[in-house]
C-alpha cells in the first residue's frame, strides 16, 4: 500500500460530488475511485487507515458561558445605576407682536408641562345650538 497521491484532487472530487448536476457528480466519483485504485487504495482502507473516529473530545467539559444550577449566586448585590440628571428647562420662545404698525418682542410665558400629577379630563365640547327643522318641516 502507497501513500495516498493527490490528496487535494481527491478532496476537490468529493466536494463535487454534492453538485446538482448528476452527470457531474458521478463523474466525480468516478475519477475519485480510479484516483484510489491506481494508489493502490480502496473506500474502506482510506476509511479505517486515515479517517480517525474519537469520542467527542468535550465531553464532561462545563461550558463556561452557562452556570450550574447548583452554583451559588453572588452575594453581593449589583450597584444601582446613577440617576439620570434633569434635563435643564427651555428658555421661552420669543413672541413678535404687531401694534400699529409697529413690531415688538415680547418674551412668553413658559406652559406648563403635562404629566400624571396635573391631568384630569378633558373638557367637553358644547353642543351648538343651531336650529334643525324637523322632519315635518322640510
């Protein structure tokens, strides 16, 4: 029995064998068994002589990104993240007014925000009171 010849060719063989095109694939497989044979190889020796099958090699190791569930949990608790700083209120927005003619600046007054403490309902609207004639007057 020979060292194995072109172990690259025969590995670019067997990848082709996963080609859509049948014709192509069994090509392939035929070239990789004449490739094996002029070695003086059959499917089987390569199988059992080069092709080592072990056990999973990371069994029994504990995977590190996952605790145990026995695994006691820090005592300590995790700091409480800082307060947020208040945001710092909006100087008022300048107001143009027009009298006689004239243009003047004058500040306005800030709204007040709304939030849970200060909503209530909202206020209905009133009916007009518009006059609808009825059916009989039409």
């Amino acid at each position: 029995m020979t060292e194995l010849p072109k172990q690259d060719l025969l590995l670019k063989l067997l990848g082709m064998t996963t080609s859509a095109s049948d014709n192509e694939a069994l090509m392939a497989i035929r070239r990789a068994n004449e490739l094996l044979a002029r070695a003086g190889w059959t499917w089987e020796m390569l199988i059992r002589e080069k092709i080592k099958i072990i056990e999973n090699p990371f069994n029994g190791l504990v995977d590190p990104t996952r605790r145990p569930k026995n695994e006691q949990q820090p005592t300590t608790p995790p700091k409480p993240s800082p307060p947020k700083p208040p945001t710092p209120p909006r100087p008022p927005q300048d107001t143009w007014h027009f009298d006689n003619g004239a243009a003047t600046q004058q500040a306005q007054k800030p709204r007040p925000q709304m939030g849970p403490q200060n909503a209530g309902p909202l206020p209905r609207r009133s009916r007009s009171t518009k006059y609808r004639p009825s059916a009989g007057e039409l």
